[in-house]
C-alpha cells in the first residue's frame, strides 16, 4: 500500500491528525505525530501579517516548504498551491511540478470544486497527487469569513463539488468552516478521507493551524482550542534571559571558552 492508499484506508477506522507546519524545527516535532503535515497558505496572515492568503507567492510556499521537508521522515507532506498559480490547465501543471520538484513533498492542495475541476483532472492524469479543499475557501472570500452550507444552494453545490472532486480522483478533502450535518453527508457520502477545520466532529481528520492551538499566534475563532500557551514559555524564557545578562550571571564560566 502506497502513503495515499495507506491514508484512505484509514476511513472509518482511524481519525486522521493534521496539522501546518511553515518550518523545519516544528515540522520534527509534528512527524511524530501526525498523518499529513501541511505547508498552508496560512503562512501569509500567521508569519507576514497579510490581510489575505492572495499575497502569498509560490516562491514563499517553495521556501517554507524546503525547511518543512527537512524536518519530516513519515508524515505525508501537503503544500498549498498558492493564489494565481493555478488560472489554468498549463499554468497549474507547470507550477505543481515546480513545487513538487523543488520541495519533493508529496502533494498539493488546491482551493475550490467545479470551477477548477478541469485542472484538477489535469493534474492527477499528469500524475500530480491532489487534495481538495471546499467550502470556506480563503483564496476567494472577499468579505467576512462565515460558515458555508446553512443555506440549502448552497449545501447542494459543496455536496455535489464534493463529490466531483472525489470522481476526478483526489485522495482526501479539506472542510473549512463547514456546518455539522453538511460535513457528516459529505464524509458518509465519499470514500475518500475528509479532513475538517471548523467542519465538526464527523469528518474522517482534523487539522488546525499548529501556531493556533499552541497559542503562539493570537485567534479567537471558535473552532480553534488551544492545547499550549507557548507565548508565555517563551516569554518567561526571555525575561530568565535578559535578567541574567543584566545582572551578568550569563555567561557563566560553564558557557565560555
Ligand atoms: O492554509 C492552511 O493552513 C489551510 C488549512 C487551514 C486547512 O489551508
């Protein structure tokens, strides 16, 4: 069984654990642990402060993603394709083998259903392994985030994409910010793996922003539970530090030449 068959396999048997890694040192600690590491888009408002993840560029996706890929060994390595890399059939096929050359991760993730089902079929006849990624789709909202799939349009469309995306042949699904009865259908309906963010207990994994739910990165969205408060860590870790220079107890002579 090959990385993908291994994780479908795991449907309905085992939850799937994902989560976002941007460098190489938390990448180590996550391979531990975790299924899928992702290189999200979401490095754009965590690391750079951007108002929207459409500022990222390919050449910041790539250079996170060599520093990620150093520091795994088992997980299934995913990068998010960034906006405006994927406009069309040639353009997304240069660019994912560009990343997958670069990076050697293992896949690439890209936003939306319908519209882009056509370069996605592309892309996986080209061999490219692919996950999906429907409904709250950062790449494309304009106005506030809000919850996908209450309203009955729109239940039916991210089903139905859902269901597309699983017959052009990705290998799993992201559900951001899906409502609860929506993502248990679409997780009973498929037989890939879905993989929620906000999108309920019902989906086949789960995956958070990892500087979310350390508490390095302040959010208050609900979906997000924080496990740690690393912020105060280092914090107190630096303050140790500073008063030690001050008071010129570091270096020690344990510390010097
Ligand atoms: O960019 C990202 O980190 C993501 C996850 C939130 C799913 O797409």
């Amino acid at each position: 069984m090959n990385k993908f068959q291994n994780l479908i396999h795991k449907k309905n048997k085992s939850k799937i654990v994902c989560l976002t890694a941007y460098s190489k040192n938390i990448a180590s600690i996550l391979d531990k642990h975790c299924d899928i590491i992702l290189v999200g888009d979401s490095l754009g408002s965590v690391l750079y402060n951007f108002k929207s993840t459409r500022d990222v560029s390919l050449d910041m996706m790539i250079a996170h993603a060599k520093s990620v890929r150093m520091g795994i060994k088992n997980s299934l390595m995913i990068v998010d394709m960034p906006f405006n890399t994927y406009r069309n059939c040639t353009e997304a096929l240069q660019n994912a083998k560009k990343i997958i050359s670069t990076t050697k991760c293992d896949a690439v993730k890209l936003e939306g259903g319908i519209k882009i089902i056509s370069i996605i079929r592309h892309l996986i006849k080209n061999k490219i392994h692919v996950q999906g990624h429907l409904g709250l789709l950062p790449q494309s909202e304009k106005g506030k985030f809000r919850v996908k799939g209450k309203k009955i349009f729109e239940k039916i469309k991210i089903l139905n994409d859902a269901k597309l995306l699983e017959k052009a042949g990705v290998f799993s699904i992201v559900l951001e910010c899906v409502e609860t009865s929506l993502a248990k259908k679409i997780s009973q309906e498929l037989k890939i793996p879905t993989i929620g963010i906000g999108a309920s207990s019902h989906c086949d994994g789960q995956v958070l922003v990892t500087d979310d739910l350390i508490g390095l990165n302040q959010i208050n969205a609900k979906f997000v539970k924080k496990y740690a408060n690393i912020t105060k860590q280092i914090n107190s870790a630096i303050i140790r530090f500073k008063n030690e220079v001050k008071n010129k107890k570091f270096p020690s002579k344990k510390n010097s030449y």
